[in-house]
C-alpha cells in the first residue's frame, strides 16, 4: 500500500478510538466537565499531563528547531523540562491542597477579589490563544501533507476535532483521549529515532548512538563547508543574554500554564498530585532525551539526500515532490548549473524547507516502511490535539466559571454553566484556527510566546500567592496587568514584521532580548510591581494570611502557627 493509504488507516483507527474514548466518558456536570470528578489515577494522570504538555511543538517543532539551531536549540530542551520540574516540585502540590477548579479562581480567592479573578482569566484566555495557535498550525502541517489538502482545509479539519473532543467529554474525556494519545505519539517518535539512528549509526538507541558516534561532528563539517553556522557551536544564532532569557522564560512560563496546572486537580489528593508529577516527567524525558538525537539524524539524512544533488534527481524522490505541493519545501536551480545547493545566503540558497518539517519528512527521507510514515502523521496529530484540548478547556473554564459564574451570574444553574462553557470553546477555536492559518512564527516559536506570556503574568501571582502571605489583591491586579500588557506590547513590536505587516520590525529587540525571551522582563515587572504595590496598600485580611500558611503545611504536620 502507498503512504497515503497507510497513513489514512492509521490515522483513521487512531481518530475513532479517540472518539470512542470520548463518548464513553462524556460528562453532564461541571465536576467532571472542569477536573474529571477528580478520580484519575496518578499514572494515567501522569501520560494526560505529559501529552497535554508535550504539544505539537514538542513533537513538530522542536527536533526542527534543534536540527536548524544546533547547540543554541537546547533553550528549548533546557527550558521545557527544566521548567516542568519546577512546577512539580514548587507549585503544583500547594495548588492541589487548595482544591479549586481553574488557576482564576486559585487566585480570585486567595487575593479576596473578582478583579483578581478577571485578569487571571483574561490572562488565561491570552495565554490559552497563543498557545493552541500553534497547535492548529501543526494540524494543518499534517494534514496537508498526509490527507493531501490545502493548509487552510488542513486547519479547519483539526479545528473540528478538537471541538469535538473539549465539547462533549470536557476535562474527563479530555484525560483518558490524551492517555491514548501519549501511548501513540510517544511510540511514533521512538519508533521513527530508533529507525534513522540503527540505519545511519549502526546502534538503535538514539541517545547512545549520538553520544558515542561522531554524526554530529559529520553534520558540523558539512554545515561548515556549505557556509552554514557551526551546528555544535555555541551562542550562533542566539547571544548568551537571549540563551539565558529564553531558558528562564520558558521555565516559569511552563510553571505558569493554566491548562498544564488544572491537571493537577483531577486526581483525588495531594499524594496523587505529587505522584503524577514524578510520572508525566518520566513520561516526557523518554521523548526529550530522544529529540537532539534525531534532530541530528534528520538534518544529517536531508542534507544528504538532496543538497548538492543533481535536479532531475531531487526532483523524482517521491517525498520532495510531496512536501513541494505543501509549499512548505522549496527548490529552486537558481543559478542554473543542475544541482540544488544550500547556502547561508538568503538569495542564492536554492534549499528551503520549513523547520517544522523536520520530523515528519523523517521517515520519508529515511526509507523508512509506509506504515512508519503513517504512525508518525498519527503521533503528530495526536501531539497537538491533546495539547489543544487541554487549552480550550482552560480558556472555557476561565470564561464559564471564573466569569460568567463567579461573577456575572452566581445564580446560574450546572446545566447553564455548561453551555456557556462549550460556547466558549467554539469562538475560541475559530480565533486559534485563524492564527493557525497565519502564524506569527513556526510552531514552537509560538508556543514560546505562550510561555513568555504565562511567566510574565500568572507565575508571579501564583508564587507569591502561596509564599507571601503579605501579597495583597491590588499588588496582584497591578502585577498581573504589568507583566501581561508590556509583554504583549513587546512581542508585537518585534515580531511586527509578521503580525501587523511591517516592511521591517519596530523593534529589534528590547535590552537585547528577543520575542521568545522578553517575558522574563515582563516577568521582573510583574514582580517589582506587585511587592511595591503591596506593601503601599493595606494588607489581605488575616483570615487569607492564615490560609496561605496552612496551604504550605503538610497534612498531618499540625496547625501553622504566625512565624
């Protein structure tokens, strides 16, 4: 059978267990619509979190990224583990002991205000849009290869699954399609490594054939002798300040995301919450030990196959005829002497392919059997539906519940609530579907806006919520709004080229740091404001100071006492 035909059974057999999932574990009430009853066991709570948080960008975008950017691509390694690690172990189980439903209502209560909550939630509702943003763009990347459509009809596709998912099973549904998810992304990304890595090294483990063969400094010397930056040098394409921003940004940012921390209210006590932790980051390092490895192999194997390669040649290899139609690869003989060639001179480089082609070509170009290209289409779509899942949920619990419920209208019903929640995520979904038909960078470049815009407004607010008893509603309204509008001003400005449709950016960068960073200056902002401010006003009542200490004492600790 053609790839085609594989990858249209296997995506198909995928889509219909997803389904099935959902429809059995469809829901009628906000319990299970916003946390799934709370009854998820910590393991499987564990694979949901890893494949909520394990997005497109994840499995798309960042072997991509590392394969263009070399040594300075392990921001992204660096940033995204390092900084689930950080929510594991410094926020995630005091948030579970609160026990409320959204990151909005965590700090509407703790700061005793509704204009607390509302930011939060439009907060949430920014961060949550950015986000799945990049998850539709995934979508379509797959799907117009696979299905052989148009990118726009490849969005639109995935726009309508992922409603469907967050529509009819919520929070509940969401957890047990993103466990089968992980199963089949994970299992695509493996399989696809230890392929390229026994064919190309002889070893079928791709982080020991890397480390113990000399293929990256085979793919260095190509790289050198086309004029290209060194692949194994540090600091090419970022600056140390920019390499130590973006770290940092991601970092808190991923400690930030409301829809990675909701998760941890659907298991049934604090014990379970750290457990799950310990489980999705075993969960998530299978796949991140593994990413540099085939970063390496599929730019090594696509160099090879066709730079400097004759044009009838390149031209006849059935997978480049493929990803041509996409418009996502490019060859053009410009000079006209018969080969393609790859250059680091925008004008004569007759090779451009998008980074986020990377893995999904990898099979293709490896030879690989159809039925591995297939997989890999499924794990990809699989990637970016569970995260976009997860997303719309946290967008449609800040609207339904932090603000239609606990503002607008206490009075509503269950049956009211749910309604306005899914509405919610059908306006959502045309507006990610749109950004994911004109994204503003490749898809992990727009995940790191996400993450700058989590760092610079939620983090601050939920770390001092729960260890500054002193922290105050108006530091936190002011903080949050601080770090939110400075560093959307900031993005926009630098990337003005791509959103507002400048000839040339308005803005280079600010202090030396690029879009994918500056939230951590958002993030100071947000900080200093939010201290200042604080300690200017009136303290929170005495009741909230006495909830923030128990919130950070251990069950079975005994009572907090005032020092």
């Amino acid at each position: 059978m053609s790839t085609e035909a594989w990858t249209l059974i296997i995506v198909g057999i995928t889509f219909a267990f997803y389904l099935y999932i959902g429809y059995m574990n469809r829901v009628r009430e906000t319990a299970g619509f916003y946390v799934a009853g709370r009854g998820v066991p910590a393991i499987a709570n564990g694979a949901a979190t890893a494949a909520d948080w394990m997005s497109g960008a994840s499995f798309v975008s960042m072997a991509g990224l590392i394969a263009f950017l070399g040594y300075d691509g392990a921001v992204y390694l660096m940033g995204w583990t390092g900084g689930y690690v950080l929510l594991a172990l410094l926020l995630a189980p005091y948030l579970r002991k609160y026990g409320k439903y959204t990151v909005p209502d965590f700090i509407g209560d703790r700061y005793y205000s509704n204009g607390a909550r509302s930011v939060a939630a439009i907060a949430t509702v920014f961060i949550s849009l950015t986000y799945v943003a990049g998850q539709m763009r995934a979508v379509g990347i797959v799907f117009s290869r696979f299905l052989q459509v148009n990118i726009v009809l490849g969005v639109i596709i995935g726009m309508a699954i992922v409603a469907f998912f967050a529509v009819l099973g919520g929070m509940k549904g969401i957890t047990w399609t993103q466990v089968a998810q992980y199963t089949i992304l994970i299992l695509a990304y493996l399989i696809t490594a230890w392929a390229i890595s026994a064919k190309l090294t002889g070893n079928p483990v791709p982080q020991l054939s890397l480390t113990f063969s000399d293929i990256a400094v085979r793919l260095n010397q190509i790289q050198t002798d086309l004029g290209l930056k060194e692949y194994l040098a540090p600091f090419q394409h970022f600056s140390q300040l920019n390499v130590l921003f973006i770290t940092l940004a991601l970092m808190i940012g991923t400690a930030g995301l409301p829809h990675v921390i909701i998760r941890f209210y659907t298991v049934p006590s604090v014990a379970d919450a750290r457990k799950s932790a310990g489980w999705a980051l075993l969960f998530i390092v299978i796949l991140y030990t593994t990413a540099p490895a085939l970063a390496v192999f599929a730019k090594y194997n696509i160099l090879h196959t066709i730079n400097d390669k004759p044009v009838e040649d390149v031209q006849n290899i059935g997978w480049v005829q493929s990803w041509m139609e996409t418009g996502l690869l490019k060859l053009e003989d410009k000079n006209g002497d018969g080969v393609f060639t790859m250059t680091s001179d925008k004008e004569s480089n007759e090779i451009v392919f998008d980074r986020d082609i990377i893995v999904l070509s990898t099979p293709e170009v490896a030879e690989l059997a159809p039925w591995v290209v297939g997989l890999v289409a499924a794990g990809g779509l699989a990637a970016a539906l569970s995260t976009a899942a997860g997303l719309l949920l946290a967008m449609s619990s800040a609207f339904s519940h932090d603000i239609y419920y606990r503002i607008l209208r206490p009075e509503a019903d269950e049956r009211q609530r749910l309604i306005v929640g899914r509405a919610t995520i059908f306006v959502a979904i045309l507006i990610a579907g749109y950004f994911g038909v004109h994204p503003p960078g490749f898809v992990g470049e727009v995940v790191a806006f996400a993450f700058g815009l989590a760092a610079a407004s939620l983090f601050p607010a939920i770390f001092l919520g729960i260890f500054d008893k002193r922290m105050n509603r108006e530091g936190a309204i002011a903080g949050i709004l601080t770090g939110l509008i400075f560093t959307i001003v900031m993005i926009v400005l630098i990337r003005s080229t791509k959103l507002l449709g400048t000839q040339e950016p308005l803005l280079d960068s600010f202090l030396g740091v690029n879009a994918q960073g500056v939230g951590v200056y958002g993030a100071i902002l947000n900080f200093i404001v939010s201290l200042v401010v604080s300690r200017l006003t009136a303290p929170p009542p005495e009741h909230i100071q006495h909830m923030v200490e128990e919130i950070r004492v251990p069950y079975g600790a005994g009572q907090a006492t005032a020092h």
